[in-house]
C-alpha cells in the first residue's frame, strides 16, 4: 500500500517504519517551526503575569510551555517566572504539559482528563468551579499558551463563561521552503493514488488543505481523503481533520510513531477495502 506521512522533523524515521511493515512511504514534509517574527505576546504575557494582572494560566502542550519558558527567560529569571505562576490557578491540558510544568516545580491546579480536548478542558473547569477552592471563571483574567493553531471552540467556551482570555501564541507552524513533495501529495491524493495516511498532528491538515486549495484540488483531496485510511495521533488532529470533512478510521492505542504505523498496518487492508465498497455503493 502507498502511505503518506506529512512528518516533517521525523520524516525519515516514519518512512522507515512504513517500509518495515511492507508499505511504500510517501513522505511529503508539511510545516516547519519558525520562531515568531517577535516574542511581544509572550513577554506581554510575563509582564502582566508579574504584576498579578492574570487569576490562572492554561497550558495546552509541553512544547509550548516549554517554548514559553525559554521567551521568558531572556527577558526575566526562571525564579521569577515559576514565583509568579505559584501565585495563580495553574491549568494543565493532559500529561505532557504537566511534565513540563513540574521540570521547573509547578504542579497544576487542574489537569484535563484524557482524551483532552478542549470539551473536556471546559469541562473540568466547570466542575472545578463547584469546588470551594475551585477555579472560577466568570470575571476571571485567563491566560492561553497556544500550540500553533488557535483554538475558537476553546476561546469562544471560555468567554461564554465570562472569562477575559489572553492568548500566549509562543510558536507557530510554517510551510516548509520547499512545496514540491507536498504539491506532489496533494495530486497523489485527487488521483486516488495514496491508500493510507499518516496525521501526526492537526496542522498537517491544516496545511494539505491549504496547499490543496491553491491548487484547485481541495474537493479532490477531500475524496482521496474518504477513499483511504486516515489514522490520526490525538483528539486535536481528529478535530482538526473534522472541521474538513474528514473522519478518522484509526487512532492508534497509545500516541506514539512507532504503534500508528504498526496498528495501521494489522487494519489497513480491511478498512481501505470497506471504504471503497462503501464510497462505490454509494
């Protein structure tokens, strides 16, 4: 089977994997990390959170929180940045945000149940404010440290409640220089060529499609999409995929590179088959 992976920065190590268990690697990088053009939202955000202008601060990833740090520590001393989060309802969506948090001795107020989304962010934070010593969100100063894309659903939640929400955009996603493999992916995929594809991460989508669009090919992307097996590590990249249609057919049972490939290649022949019995029946 032909499998597309968007992996950029492991792209080599995904192919690899593919090949391993007999599948003919696509590899089309998708995004690149680029600092932005200025850290003035983030060293914004320090600044205010050191005069006491934020009540909780909501991490999103441990990339992120991490990449936070680092704007902050050229501006101010790590001391002074964990101090200051101490002094605030800290809020930790799923584990990897709360290892990063604890590297520097921060243990969250509230971590997010799996499969952490933001529907059950909102969620635990609304049962929090039940609580006597709880997070309560109506007049509440929020800060969001967000993960390349923004995310409206969770903003938007969090304003009904009547919070007053700063986004932290630390880092964002770019295209990578070179488009030819990803042009090439996008043809592949309006062909019918691709049998499976590989999502790491909700902004590959975000950038199929992008490419996708300026080709004229969105709509033949969208069925190429719907002919072959989508599996997806991670609730936000499933999301992600649904705002465009798609729906994933596979999330692997722990979210890692190595079980994606391996559980994608025991379900690939069967699910690609039904698929397209189904897309033809119909």
């Amino acid at each position: 089977m032909r499998v597309l992976a968007l992996e950029s920065r492991r792209a080599a190590e995904l192919s690899k994997l593919i090949s391993t268990y007999g599948g003919e690697p696509v590899v089309a990088p998708s995004m690149r990390e680029v600092p932005l053009e200025s850290n003035t939202e983030a060293l914004a955000f320090a600044k205010k959170l050191f005069a006491r202008e934020f009540d909780a601060v909501i991490f999103l990833t441990g990339v992120g929180s991490r990449a936070l740090l680092a704007v902050v520590e050229t501006a101010h001393k790590r001391e002074d940045y964990v101090a200051a989060l101490q002094r605030v309802k800290v809020v930790a969506r799923g584990p990897k945000p709360v290892a990063a948090l604890r590297e520097i001795g921060i243990t969250p107020a509230l971590v997010v149940p799996e499969p952490n989304t933001w529907r059950e962010l909102l969620r635990a934070l609304d049962e929090s404010s039940n609580s006597p010593a709880g997070i309560r969100l109506r007049g509440a100063r929020v800060a969001v440290q967000e993960y390349g894309v923004s995310n409206p659903e969770l903003i938007a939640g969090l304003n009904e409640r009547g919070a007053h929400v700063t986004r932290v955009p630390v880092y964002q996603w770019a295209l990578p220089e070179d488009l030819a493999p990803l042009r090439a992916a996008v043809r592949a995929l309006a062909d019918g060529k691709i049998d499976v594809v590989l999502f790491t991460t909700g902004v590959q989508a975000v950038h199929l499609f992008q490419v996708a669009a300026e080709m004229n090919l969105e709509e033949a992307v969208r069925s190429g999409l719907q002919r072959a097996l989508v599996a997806a590590i991670g609730p936000t990249t499933s999301e992600e995929l649904l705002r465009r249609g798609i729906t994933r057919d596979l999330e692997p049972s722990h979210p890692k590179m190595g079980f994606l490939v391996k559980e994608a290649a025991e379900r690939a022949a069967a699910l690609v088959q039904w698929k397209r019995e189904r897309k033809t029946s119909a």
